[in-house]
C-alpha cells in the first residue's frame, strides 16, 4: 500500500471546499488587542522550578518592560481555547472525537493520528469521519502538522495585578485522604488581575453567517467573551477568565484595494469597526 505525500493531503483540502485558507495571496489580517480579567478565581500558570523563597510553585513570570512580572503565555491561551472549541466541535458532530483504528483526532494525540492515515494511502482518507478529523475548520484556525494556522496568540502581559501564597496539602490517591507531610506552598495570581495581549488573524475574519471556518472563528471570540479556564487549579475554580476586544485593526481587499479599519469591539458575530 503507498502512502499518501503532501500535495495528496493539498488535494483533501481542496476537495473540502477549505483551499482558499491554504492560499499564500493575503486577503486579509485582524490584529486584535484583548483583555483578560480574573473575576472570582485565582490564576495558577507555574513555572515548574522552586524559586529563591522556596516557594513550592511559583508563577511563570517574564520579562515586561523592565519587570519580572506574571505571564499567559500565547502557547497556553491558544491550547485552552483549542480545547474548548474541540470539545464544541464533537458536540455538534463537526469534529469525531476518534477514528477507529486510527486514534483520537484532538490534542497531542492528532500528529499520531494523521501518520497512521497518512501510510495506509487514500483509502484510509475515503473514510468520512477521517476527513472531518483531517478537515475540520479548526485545523484551518489552530494549525496541524499538515497545515499552518492562521491564529497567532501573543503572550498576554499584566495591567494590573497581585499575588499571593496558598498553603495546600497533597492527596494521596490509594487512600483518597490527606497525604501525611505533604503540605506545599502554590503562588497564584489573585482574583481581580487584568492581562492584555494580541491575538493575529490572518485570511479568516469570525462571521456568525459565513462559511465554516469563518464561523468557528466567531466561537472562538465568543467564547473569549463568555470565559473560559486558561493554566492550573482548575478542580478549585482557578483559571476562569473573561475577555474584551478593546482595540486593532483590520486590514483586507476589497474592490482589488488594501483597505485598513480601526476595531473597536466584536459583537454581533462580527469585528465592531470604526
């Protein structure tokens, strides 16, 4: 059996109606400025090393703008968003959360997935649940191995903030009790911060009426809007956070000219735009 090459896995694409995002031309690109907002739950993004104090857990942090000060970073915002939306997707039947034989078409478990199908040749890509799995609009928004994104998530840097130190104990999972001498400190971002950061869009624009692609893109603002859970805790509550288009812009053709506009919001399925 031959497997399949890349232009092979082009060709799907085409053939699902999705060619035009694969297309190098620029049609359009929305930078987007957003804002997070920790409402009633703390943040917990760890760093995963012990710091000078002795904290057990302490926050991620990076350089801004001279200060060593906590982070979102663009990698975990894209994952949770992806898993939100992945999770949407299963539920409307747009997305199979696994092919048999194959493996699961979510998460770190795709790349797999994609080279199990990708060696048995284009029988295997005959199979419908297969090519929704390899087709589905988000492969166009997130990315894949076998295609780009067309999102881009920048880190998103703090406005205003503080932190605290939660004193926790361990549970052991044999007995399901509180592990003796296993108490550890967890350094969290408290309830109240504000993050801000840049979400990229380039050749797809969120339309709640458009085609596919464009309409998960309109989940994924309205989904920023509605909230979601972004780093660790989340059994506690810890992560819940809610966004706000507060700015950007908007370039794309039009008549064969580039024009620009100023963003001011998203409602309505679209971009607001000034």
């Amino acid at each position: 059996m031959v497997g399949l090459t890349d232009a092979d896995v082009l060709q799907l694409f085409r053939e699902s109606g999705l060619e035009r995002y694969l297309l190098d031309r620029f049609v359009s690109l929305a930078r987007i400025e957003v804002e997070l907002e920790l409402e009633d739950s703390h943040l917990k993004l760890g760093s995963g090393k012990e710091a000078e104090e002795f904290v057990d857990n302490p926050l991620l942090r990076l350089t801004y703008r001279g200060q060593e000060v906590p982070v979102i970073p663009g990698s975990s915002l894209k994952g949770a968003l992806r898993s939100s939306l992945e999770s949407l997707a299963i539920s409307r039947g747009d997305l199979p959360l696994e092919v048999p034989d194959l493996g699961r078409c979510t998460g770190d478990s795709l790349a797999d997935t994609f080279s199990k199908a990708k060696s048995r040749g284009r029988e295997a890509f005959n199979n419908k649940d297969v090519k929704k799995c390899f087709t589905s609009p988000l492969m166009i928004i997130f990315g894949a191995p076998w295609v780009a994104g067309r999102a881009y998530f920048g880190n998103f840097y703090p406005i205003s903030f503080s932190t605290t130190i939660l004193k926790r104990t361990a549970i052991d999972r044999l007995t399901m009790s509180v592990a003796q001498h296993k108490l550890h400190e967890v350094e969290v971002v408290e309830p109240g911060a504000t993050f801000k950061g840049i979400i990229t869009l380039r050749n797809v624009l969120p339309d709640d009426k458009g085609d596919p692609v464009q309409q998960y893109a309109y989940e994924l603002f309205r989904l920023i809007q509605e909230g979601f859970y972004v780093g660790g805790d989340r059994s506690r509550g810890g992560g819940f956070v809610k966004g706000r288009v507060v700015g950007g812009f908007v370039r794309k053709v039009e008549n064969g000219e580039i024009t620009k506009q100023k963003v001011t919001g998203f409602s309505n399925g679209k971009f607001e735009v000034a």
